[in-house]
C-alpha cells in the first residue's frame, strides 16, 4: 500500500490543518473534520467523523485556502473579513455542526462586525454579492435554558453586579464543552436577537480558562457572615462572592441572599460542581472592571443536570 502523503498548512497545540492524498482536513481538539468543496458556489462542507455535515454557503475553496496560506498569504470572506490561518480553524471548528448556513454566520464565532481591513467595494461590486448578504445573519441560540425558577429568584436582586447564563450541555465534558458554554453564553448576553448587533464586542477564541476548585469558587469568608468586608478595587480578577457582596455602587444583599440564589442555581448543591476561571481580555464587556473594580468570568458544569451556568461580572463606579 502506498504511503500515505501528508501535507500540513498550518499546526498549534489545538489546531491542524492540512490535507492527506490530496484531501483537506481540519483537526480541532482531536476531531477530525474533511473539509470539501462545491465547484460553483463555493460552498465550504464540513464533514465530520460521525458523517455530519455542515454546509458554508460563500465559503472558501479548501484547497485554495491551503494553497495561499502556504505562501503566507491571508485571506478575504465575502463579508471584507480577513483570515489568517488561526482564524479558518476557529470559523471551521465553530461551523461544524450547524448544518446549512452562511459565512456571515459562521463567522459569529469572532463575535461583533466583521473586521475589514481593506476599503468598501466599489459600488458595483457591492450589488453583485448583495443577494448572498439578504440572508439573515442570526444564528438561533437553541442552547440557552429559560429556567424560570431561577429568573424569579434573579428578579429579586435587580442591583446585582453579576450577569448569569444558563447553557444546555451538548458537547460532553472538559475544556472544550466549558468553552462552547462560554462561547454560547456571549452571544446571548452581548448579540440583541432584534437588531443582530452586538451590545459588547467579543472573541472567545482569545479566552484562556483554567480549572477551579468548587469549594474555593463558592466558598465564603467568615467576615461575609458578620459585617461587611473592606473594598478591595485593583481591576483584579474578583472572586465570585465579592462580586455578588460588593459591587462598586454600594449593595444590601448578604451571604444568605448569596446562598439563596446558587440554591436556585444549583438546586442539588455545589459539592462536585466542575468550575473553569477564564481570562477577560476577549471582549469589551469586562473593560470598565478592568480600569477599577474587577471582573470575573466563569463556567460552571452542574452533572447532575447537564448543563453550565455562566457566571460574569464587570463594573465601574
């Protein structure tokens, strides 16, 4: 049999892109993707191990993007969008899955406005491709659960500093499922569905995250109980019941009320919660706590229920 003949474009700890036989392949966090092409649209396929395919509609030429990205070359969406190689791997990873949409949905994944670099398109140019940009660019977020429950517990509490997002899980454990949360969980709270703009800018591929242990993310010093801790305001990374207990404006609430609402939250306890911490410097939103208060950004995976809760914070006096 003969060799196999591998070529690859691009490669980091996550990501490898290249093609095997002459076939182009994506491998993202050790799945593999086929990545293949119709001749006319171009329509980019994604196929992925299980045979799930996704079709990106005014997409790329896989074999075109490897060739250019060899000679160092970036390249252009439909949308004025420029790739480099880091930035195919994200759209393709974050594309995988959806089935049949088009790439300005799929580039969602670097959250707000496409970026362009290069000026407008002559106007009539503009008018050949205005038929591809009619479709509607929002993408459903069916991955968010409306418990109602915890949004009559949340109305309670109207001054509070932290945001929360609750994720359905369906992307299994570890690193890349807490991600995905994370990734889910910015477009709900930073896309508004009526006008598809984004309130706050963001690029959760530029997120870094780290375990946690439960017990030192819900944990509670024994000065919340009694009185009111000192302020602590260095534009740090703020633990989740400082955030909850001391928003720059001043708050009422205790550690009683802190409890009450992870009950609502965790309703079978926080004892074996899988928590991830994750860098703020992925989007704007955090910028205001960056300059004083402090920020906090975590995910949070209940096994018991299967599903993430999303915790943010970042304030300013």
């Amino acid at each position: 049999m003969a060799e196999e003949m591998k070529k690859t474009a691009y490669k980091d700890d996550r990501y490898a892109l290249g093609e095997i036989d002459g076939m182009p392949y994506l491998v993202a966090d050790g799945t593999r993707y086929q990545l293949t092409c119709h001749p006319y649209e171009p329509c980019l396929y994604i196929t992925g191990e299980d045979g799930t395919k996704t079709a990106v509609h005014n997409s790329f030429d896989p074999r075109s993007v490897l060739y250019a990205l060899r000679k160092g070359e970036l390249l252009t969406s439909i949308t004025g969008r420029e790739y480099d190689a880091l930035d195919f791997c994200r759209m393709v990873e974050y594309a995988a899955g959806l089935y049949d949409i088009q790439i300005d949905e799929a580039e969602k994944v670097f959250g707000g406005r496409p970026k362009k670099k290069h000026p407008e398109p002559p106007k009539e140019q503009k008018k050949q491709t205005s038929k591809a940009n009619e479709t509607p660019t929002y993408v459903p977020n069916d991955r968010i659960i409306e418990d109602e429950q915890v949004e009559t517990m949340l109305a309670a509490y109207p001054d509070l500093a932290v945001d929360y997002c609750i994720v359905r899980n369906e992307d299994g454990r570890g690193y890349n499922a807490h991600w995905f949360a994370l990734l889910w969980a910015a477009r709900k709270l930073f896309i508004d569905e009526e006008d598809d703009e984004a309130g706050w800018h963001f690029d959760v591929a530029k997120a870094e995250g780290k375990p946690l242990p439960a017990e030192k993310f819900f944990g509670l010093p024994e000065a919340a109980d009694a009185t009111r801790v000192r302020q602590v305001t260095d534009g740090g990374s703020r633990p989740y019941w400082q955030a909850f207990l001391l928003p720059p404006t001043g708050s009422v609430y205790t550690a009683d009320d802190f409890r009450k609402v992870n009950g609502a939250l965790f309703p079978n306890g926080t004892n074996g919660l899988e928590v991830y911490e994750w860098t703020t410097g992925w989007s704007d939103y955090f910028d205001e706590g960056r300059e004083w208060w402090g920020t906090l950004c975590a995910t949070v995976y209940d096994r018991s229920l299967d599903r993430f809760v999303v915790i943010m914070a970042s304030a300013t006096d």
